[in-house]
C-alpha cells in the first residue's frame, strides 16, 4: 500500500522552511520538494499538517493544499499502475511526481550500458555477497571484468551498438 507524509526541510528552522512528500511504497521511497513552506513552530509532527493557531490564521487553507497534493500524488501512482500494470521505478515515480507538482521533470541521468559496468565492477569489490555474508571474491570481480571485455570485443567486432534498451538473443550464434 502507498502512502504519502510530509516533512520538514528543517524542521528546527528560526524561519519559514520547504516541505518534502516522501512516497513509500513496497520496499521504495521516493522523496521530493513541494514549494510549500511553512513554519516550524506552526507544524504538527504527528499529523503531518499545519497546527491550528491564530498566528497562523491560513492553517486550513495549507492543509487543505496538502490534502490536495497527497490526492494527487496517490493518482499518479495509481494512473501508472493502471497504464502499465506494474508500479513505478522511484526514478519514473520521481519523474512524474515532479511534473506533476512542479511543471519541471527532474534531468535523470541517463546510464548507458558502456559506463555502468566498469562501476559496478569497481563497486563490487567492495560489495558483500547476500548469501554468503562475504565480500565478494577476486574470482567473481575478474569473471566480471572479463565480460566486459568480451562484450567489448563482440561490439566491435559486430559493430553494433549494445545498450540496456536492445540487448536480446538475437545474437547468441
């Protein structure tokens, strides 16, 4: 099940402070900046709203903005749900949060197949194996490394570009 808080930038502010929706759903959380702000003294933690307080006469107004913005968010996951019958990465519920909230969606950068592995290599090096509990071994990290350069290899020699998007079977002969 999804759901949607609210939280401060900087929640011990001397002044008006940014809100953020964090989105959870599953195991993901997608947190993004809403261009509400407010002041520390007048939010309840708890409830996640404005408190009611007459030196913050527009409590209900606000609240009913962040009612407002939770709704929307909750349909944007759900339009997504439905028009793909799969929920969301964070990285395309990030996008369609934001321009859905902000007319502005973020600039992801794009990885390509190419520079993501020699990180991942690098990075496993320092990974610890889930099953094992241990780091993993040389052995797996040069089986990784000479992949790549296997794959690098068969690129040239084909001359045919291998990104996320277009590797298939198709040349497995």
């Amino acid at each position: 099940m999804a759901t949607v808080t609210f939280i401060l930038k900087k929640p011990t502010s001397k002044e008006e402070t940014p809100l953020f929706l964090v989105f959870r759903y599953k195991e993901e959380r997608v947190k993004i900046a809403i261009y509400d702000r407010i002041h520390p003294e007048f939010w309840d933690k708890t409830k996640q709203r404005a408190k009611s307080s007459k030196k913050f006469p527009e409590y209900p107004e606000f609240n009913s903005r962040l009612d407002d913005i939770e709704s929307r968010a909750k349909n944007v996951f759900r339009r997504f749900e439905i028009d793909h019958k799969t929920q969301p990465s964070p990285t395309q519920l990030r996008i369609l949060l934001d321009k859905e909230f902000n007319n502005e969606p973020v600039e992801v950068e794009k990885k390509d197949l190419f520079s993501f592995i020699p990180k991942f290599i690098e990075e496993s090096k320092n990974k610890i194996n889930d099953k094992t509990e241990k780091p993993f071994a040389d052995c797996t990290v040069n089986i990784y490394k000479n992949t790549f350069r296997l794959l690098n290899e068969f690129k040239d020699k084909k001359k045919i570009k291998i990104d996320f998007d277009n590797i298939c079977l198709k040349y497995t002969a």
